[in-house]
C-alpha cells in the first residue's frame, strides 16, 4: 500500500519563528496492514532519505533496510 503524505507542521514555533517538529496521520486501515493499531509503541528509524516505523513490541529489531 502506498498514499502519498504531507509531514505537517507540529508544535509550537521557535524563538526563529519556524517550526522544528512536524506530524503525519496515518489511517487506522494503514496501521492495519501494518499489523498495528492506535496507540502501540513504535520504534522511528531515520535513513537517509527514509523514515522507517518498526512495531516496539517484536522479540527482534530488524535493522537491515
């Protein structure tokens, strides 16, 4: 499954007027093929040019992406 996101500005903004946090909704259907639901506990992985969301509850990370 792939849809196109738009990472949202979030939070208040910085002393420089800019914002330094951002946001992006995922729909309850996408968790779902995920083998997620709202409220889990997610590990957040930064790559270069990749964000990976990996379920925090599995005995094992998987570290090659």
């Amino acid at each position: 499954m792939v849809r196109k996101k738009k990472l949202s500005p979030s939070g208040a903004k910085g002393e420089d007027g800019e914002y330094h946090n951002a946001h992006i909704n995922i729909h309850e259907d996408e968790l779902a093929v995920a083998g997620m639901a709202i409220g889990d506990d997610v590990f957040v992985r930064v790559r270069e040019d990749k964000i990976i969301i990996q379920k925090a509850d599995q005995d094992e990370v998987e570290h090659d992406f």
